[in-house]
C-alpha cells in the first residue's frame, strides 16, 4: 500500500509558540503529532505534498486588486450576515446529513 500526504499551509506562525504572529490554539501539539505520524508510516508514504499561501503585493484578495482603470477603488455591496449565511436550520441538517 502507498499513499500521498497532503498537508495545506503549516507556518510555524500558526504554533501556539512564543514569537508566533497568528498562533492557533493546539497547532503546536497538531504538528508534533503530525510528525509523528509521519515517522509511522513513512514506509507506505510515496510523496508529502505541502501547499504554501503566499501573500503577493497583487492578488485577487488584495484591495490593490480591486481598482477601476483611473485608480479609483470598486465599491462592494456590504452584505449582513444573515444574508450570506443559511439559517442554522439548514447548517444542523446539512451537517447531520454529512455524517451520515
């Protein structure tokens, strides 16, 4: 048996570590077990992905980004969250239908 690991963005600036810039709560302890998980199945991994998130001066999530031709910024209709967001109603169905 092989099998590919994908792991998505780990930054030691996730770490719940001093001198992190955006520590997450148990990242840390997330990375050793990590590790050791790939110490036990290393025989069976054929390849670790990594993905990095880069942070360009221009992407498509940088108000730069967003200009018209002359410079000037293109207005974005606020939304408030209940109109972006199911009702709960539909989240707890939603939900419970996936762990089905």
């Amino acid at each position: 048996m092989s099998a590919t690991l994908l792991l998505i963005d780990p930054q030691n600036d996730f770490c719940d570590v001093a001198g992190a810039a955006l520590p997450v709560p148990g990242a840390n302890a997330d990375m050793l077990r990590l590790s050791g998980l790939i110490a036990r199945a290393s025989r069976h991994l054929t390849e670790i992905v990594i993905t990095l998130d880069s942070h360009s001066t221009v992407s498509i999530e940088r108000t730069t980004f967003w200009e018209q031709a002359e410079g000037a910024p293109v207005a974005f209709p606020v939304r408030s969250r209940e109109k972006v967001c199911f009702s709960s109603r539909v989240r707890r169905r939603a939900t419970a239908s996936a762990l089905r």
